[in-house]
C-alpha cells in the first residue's frame, strides 16, 4: 500500500462533502503548525502528509490527520504517485496547500497531470516562477526592484573563475530533480580564492548557483495575498535574529509598517507575472537604504506565526479566495510586535558560539551579546508554534528545530 495513515479516519473524512477537509505539506514545514490552527479555527477538517518514516511535531497537534507518503528525496516517481492516489481517495478534499518548496514541486505536478483538487498555490508557469530565482530576478529586474548584480555558475571552471569577493553563492532552484530524486541546493559565503576552492569541491557543478556580492543588511519580508494585479492583506516584518548570522531563516521578527515604495514595486512585480494567491517577498536593506530583492516565496513561509498574532490567516484566507476571489478583510496591523521560535532562537547561539566559517562575515555577533539577546525575555513576546492546549507540539518542535541543527539536518 503506498498510504499509511496515523489515524484509521484519515482517508475517510466526511466522503459525503459536509465538511472538505484541506490536504497541506510537508508536515515537517516550518509554517506547518501555524497553517494548520489557522484552517482549523476557519473551520476546516485538516490532513497533512509527511514523508515516510518522519516523525513531524504536527502530529501532537490536535484534530490534524496524518498521512504518510514516500519521501521525494529518496524515489520522486512513488512520492508523485503517492500524493495523486491520496488526492484520488475518497476523501473529499477542498484543496491542498503546499508549504514548502519540495511539496510545491509534487502539487505542480499532480496540476500538470489534471488532478481535480484545487492548488492554493502556484501551478503551471507560477510554479516555475516560484521554483527559479533566475526567474525571478529576471522579472523583479523588469518591474523596476533593485536587483543585485547577479552571475548563474553551471560549472566548475566557471566557478573558479569567479574574483570579486566577498561573494554569495545560492541555488539557482531551491529544489531539483537529479536522476529520479528532488534534492535540496546549498548555499555558500566565500571570502578568498581558498573558499572558493573549497566550495568548488564540495558543489561540483551539480546545479546552478548564482552569484552576487555579499550585501549587509537588514531583513524586510513583505506578505499579503494577490488577485486580479490588486494586492490585499498587506503586511512586512523586519528580522530582529537569523538562526545563523552567516544568513538563513529568522529565529525572531518584528512587524513593521508596509514601505509604500516596496509596495508599489511589489504589486508592479506581481501583476507582471499573474500572480495569485499568497506571497512573501524578501528584501535585503543595506545601510545605504536600498532595498534590494532577493526572492519570491510561493508558498507558507516561516514567520507564519507573527501574521497569525497580528490578526493575519493568510492561509485561511487563501482557501477562502479558491471559492470567491475578493479582498480579505481588514486588519489593523499593529508595529513592533516580537515573535520569536525557541527552538531557532537556541540554535542561533550555538551557530554564535561555532563562530564565522568564512573570512568574508566580518559583523558576527558577540557570545555574550548572543546569549543576553536570547535569554531576554519580555511578557508582550510572542513564539512560533505556541497555542494553548497545544503544549506537546511546542516542546517537540522546539527539540527538533535543535536536534536537527546538531545533526545537520535542516528544516524546510
């Protein structure tokens, strides 16, 4: 059977279309949780699939289903496969919503394949968008959004060939098909011709990378929903704490005022291409005020938890959208608010305390500095992942944001 379900109702969730229940994944996601509460509280049945043989904190959160499906990473064919059969069971299933790049991947193509069951999400050329910083750039670059210069790299010789540093290094996909399994690119900070030797070995040409200067900055995301070229719902944040300060995901946020510049650019951005449905836009800001793009997120992304204590159901409202295109409601979205994630919040130290692996990040926070930020805690303080009645899945997520670092796996 290519199915497994934690719960024996699973797949047999009201086949009579009383209550559609919404298919989200991977479990494992970051924004899994917060997805998941925001369509239970719109009153949605919820099952989310996960891969094979994991072990998702979603699976303490209560009144969401699990099911199993072959790892994309291991055999993409069965795990294709695998999600088309459950879309075809008999559950009837208002939508699935992906909620991370590699579950994007899977719902673009069950779409391509004719499946019935709506993608809040993109499909077709969105899909591609979403799945190709190349593209993306490419079309921010047209919409008038600082852009920084940008090389794509398909080889070791060219690689090497590369001088001006600092440099950073990113996969061109966020996710690739290499012979029959969806891997994950890795990305790079390069100081000196001795690390970007180091990379060349490591890389290999597998897949493109781009390159661009390193550029220090400030964090802006930039949320909302699109539809018809009108941009609703907006909303930005500013990262307060990366997990590591080399660059990855924040371990703390705050909500700040929506740039009218940024604003503008986005929607200009977004009708180009024919966007609908969620997004987030990133922006690095550099110390001379620009604000330069980085990428497009097609899907939940991370700090899903700080919209969701503003007030904001992206995704509660991006079912909603499915059935009747229209504005979302309006929220007065306050400044300042704080939400932090535990568990990235103690990874984020321990990435301080291993210090820089690159000559090239020269503004690496101090350890006390690191420690004091972290073990400050103040009551107005909001966490990822946190609802009452619901305490099982904060402890395990938090553990296993942790464990996952110290046994390098990452979360996607």
């Amino acid at each position: 059977m290519a199915l497994t379900s934690a719960s024996s109702d699973a797949r047999r969730c009201d086949p009579q279309g009383a209550t559609p229940a919404v298919l989200i994944g991977f479990a494992d996601a970051l924004a899994a949780p917060e997805t998941a509460w925001s369509l239970l509280e719109s009153g949605w049945l919820v099952i989310a699939f996960a891969r094979r043989g994991s072990r998702p904190s979603l699976r303490r959160c209560r009144g969401v289903q699990i099911v199993y499906v072959t790892p994309p990473e291991r055999d993409l064919a069965r795990a294709i496969a695998d999600l088309w059969s459950l879309l075809q069971s008999e559950t009837s299933y208002r939508a699935v919503m992906p909620l991370d790049d590699s579950a994007l991947w899977l719902c673009d193509q069950a779409f391509r394949r004719g499946i019935a069951v709506q993608v809040a999400g993109p499909t077709g050329a969105n899909a591609e968008l979403a799945l190709d910083k190349r593209l993306q750039l490419a079309a921010a670059a047209e919409a008038g959004l600082p852009v920084p210069t940008t090389r794509c790299v398909e080889s070791v010789e060219q690689l090497l060939a590369l001088s001006d540093f600092p440099l950073a290094l990113k996969p061109a996909q966020p996710v690739t098909n290499r012979t029959g399994r969806l891997v994950r690119g890795a990305g790079y900070v390069c100081g000196n011709e001795a690390e970007l030797r180091a990379v060349a070995r490591s890389w290999n040409g597998t897949e493109p990378l781009l390159a661009q200067p390193l550029i220090s900055g400030v964090g802006i995301g930039v949320f909302g929903l699109a539809e018809s070229g009108r941009l609703t719902a907006l909303s930005a944040h500013r990262r307060v704490r990366m997990m590591n300060p080399a660059g990855s995901g924040s371990s703390a946020c705050v909500s700040t005022s929506v740039d009218p510049d940024l604003a503008l650019g986005a929607e200009r951005f977004l009708s180009k291409v024919g966007w609908t449905g969620m997004f987030m836009l990133e922006f690095l800001r550099a110390s001379d005020g620009t604000a330069w793009f980085m990428e497009l997120n097609g899907r939940t992304w991370g700090s899903m938890a700080l919209a969701r204590r503003l007030g904001l159901e992206y995704p509660a409202w991006a079912i909603t959208q499915l059935d009747e295109p229209k504005i979302a409601p309006a929220v007065s979205v306050p400044e300042g608010q704080l939400c932090r994630h535990l568990g990235r919040e103690l990874v984020h130290i321990l990435m301080v305390l291993r210090g820089p692996k690159s000559v090239a990040l020269t503004q690496w926070p101090s350890r006390r500095q690191a420690i004091r930020d972290v073990l400050r805690f103040r009551l107005s303080d909001r966490w990822y992942n946190w609802r009452p009645g619901d305490t099982s899945l904060f402890i395990a997520d938090t553990l296993g944001t942790v464990l996952a670092q110290v046994h390098g796996r990452r979360r996607r």
